[in-house]
C-alpha cells in the first residue's frame, strides 16, 4: 500500500491523509440528487484502489442513493480487516420518501430521527463504531442545540467516535462549540465556492477543530473535462443540469478552470489535481473529499496529496489566497 502525506484530524487523534474518498456519485441514479447511472462493481473497484493509493478515509452518507451508496462501502472494504481498513465518515439528519424516490429529502434533526439513522448507517456500513458522523445539514424542525446535543450523547454512548457539522456556517459552528467540541466540519470548498476561506476555516484553525471540505473540483467544473456542449449532454437525472455553477455561472467556472490549467501545467500534474491542491493550501483545511467512479478518476487526482502550491500559483487563479481574509 502506498503512503500519502497526512494531518490530524483536529483533536480527535486521528490522522487522515490530505485526500479522501467521495462517494455520493457512488448512489447510483434514480435519486432526486444523483450523477446518473453508476456500476457497483466499478464503484467497489474504485474505492479499492484509491485505498491501495494511500488514501485512509472515506466520505459517504446516508442519503447518498438513499442508503446504496454506504451499502458499497460496505463491499469495498469487505477484505480489510479492522486494523487495515480506511475510516468511514458518514451523515445524516435527512429524511426521504421511499416511495418517491425524486421527491427532495427533508432536513430533520429530532432525536429520534438522528438515533434512528446512525442505526441504519452502522448497519449499512458493517462497523461498531462510525469514526466521524456530522449532521448534513441544519435542521428545519428543531434547534441546533437539540440536535447537536443527540450527538454529543452517540459519541458519549459509544457509536460515534467523532462528531461534526456539514453545510453549517461558522456562527452555527460557534453555538454548537459552545456545548461541545466541534470535532469537524464539512464545508464546500474551491476556487469557484471559497466562502468558507473567509471566516469558517479561519475558525477552525483557532479552536482544533478539523475541516474536510468537499466539491474542491467544482463537481468536476475544474478538470477540464467540461465544455457547454459537455453540460448538455449530461444525463436528465444528473443534478448538474440544473446547477447554476453549470449554468449562468458556467463560462465564469470554465475560465478559472482554464487558470489552473496553466498552474497544473507548472507542476506536471493533472488540472484536477491542481484544483484539489488549491483547498488543500489554506491553513484549517485538514484534507478534501474528492470524487471517483472509476479507478482512472483516483489517478488522476492524487497527485494533490503531495502537491503544494506557491504564491505564483495563487496568483494566477481568481480568488482568494492563503493567508488572507
């Protein structure tokens, strides 16, 4: 197995390499948020070889294919043993209809709810012990207090070992600090999203607590695999046709893409993994999620584990820059 470089995980004591694996395209189609149609095998062959790569830590959640996409994971790491398998981060806190499987998810937060979905995700993934479980989104039925304070009491129980916020902003952040340590947040983060740059991870930094941020490729806006004529070719049930960052945003995007091009370049690395090591750069950013279908996809992004980017680079791409706010 290959060994990448890796950071600490806040103060959880754990330590996961600067990339991990993403896994919502791996929920198939058929679902209000898929990426289309998608092979299992080719999935389970995917997140194989990204581990066999060095990369320690895998990202799902629980509406990713409502429920498939943790039910792969699980067949992924079927060979590892305990010791030898990656960490499973997973989420929950949204609620769909079976029976409709397009009807969007419901943001919910009860503790009932929550209990309920860490059961299901423990079973799904075939672990004892999820090793990071953040609430995805912010709940519109109870507080945030309420919530948070379901998992301060699964990780005090037992079932989770670490415990984090996904999608919430940093005065959100702050209310649960308050309670409880925020072991982790998971925000998106990218040369075309760099919100969280500005306050959110700044945050992090002063109070240990680790940031996985997802989409550091754009949803795929920053490889160089898209074109318009790309966008619209892509599947009706893809949920990027409908995405304004591939829409009224796209020229904008493909243009910051053509940037990194050029850094990429530089380095003699893919454009994807320029645009990963580009989140991978700013102090509070503990690793990036990056998404795979094919074995091919981990290759060519994880060069970004090791890669490290200069001021010069910064300054060619549009946004901000490390150390700045």
């Amino acid at each position: 197995m290959t060994t990448l470089p890796r950071a600490p995980l806040g103060r959880t004591g754990m330590q996961i390499s600067r990339v991990g694996f993403g896994s919502w395209a791996l929920g198939g189609g058929d679902w209000v948020s898929s990426w289309g149609p998608q092979d299992d095998e080719l999935s389970i062959a995917a997140i194989r070889h990204a581990v066999e790569s060095g990369v320690d830590w895998i990202d799902t959640a629980a509406v990713y294919g409502l429920g498939h996409a943790e039910q792969v994971v699980r067949r992924a790491l079927a060979p590892y043993s305990e010791a030898e398998r990656p960490l499973v981060f997973t989420k929950g806190g949204m609620v769909w209809d079976p029976q409709n499987r397009r009807a969007g998810s419901k943001r919910r937060g009860e503790d009932s709810v929550l209990r309920r979905q860490v059961d299901e995700s423990l079973a799904r993934l075939g672990v004892e012990r999820i090793d990071l479980y953040f609430v995805h989104w912010p709940s519109d039925d109870v507080p945030l207090e309420q919530y948070w304070q379901t998992l301060v009491d699964l990780r005090a129980e037992g079932k989770l070992r670490a415990i984090g916020l996904s999608n919430h902003d940093v005065e959100a952040v702050a209310r649960a600090e308050a309670i409880a340590h925020v072991d982790a947040v998971q925000p998106p983060f990218s040369a075309i999203q760099s919100e969280a740059a500005e306050s959110l991870l700044p945050w992090c930094s002063e109070h240990g607590t680790g940031a996985v941020v997802y989409s550091p490729m754009g949803s795929g806006l920053l490889t160089g695999a898209f074109s318009r004529e790309r966008v619209a070719s892509l599947p009706e049930d893809d949920w990027r046709r409908r995405s304004p960052a591939f829409t009224e945003r796209l020229e904008q995007n493909l243009a910051t893409g053509d940037a990194i091009a050029a850094v990429a370049a530089r380095h003699g690395v893919s454009q994807a993994a320029a645009a990963v090591a580009w989140t991978l750069g700013f102090p509070g950013v503990t690793g990036a999620i990056v998404g795979a279908r094919t074995p091919e996809h981990v290759d060519g992004w994880i060069a970004a584990a090791s890669l490290e980017l200069d001021p010069e680079d910064y300054a060619r791409i549009p946004g901000p820059t490390p150390g700045t706010r």
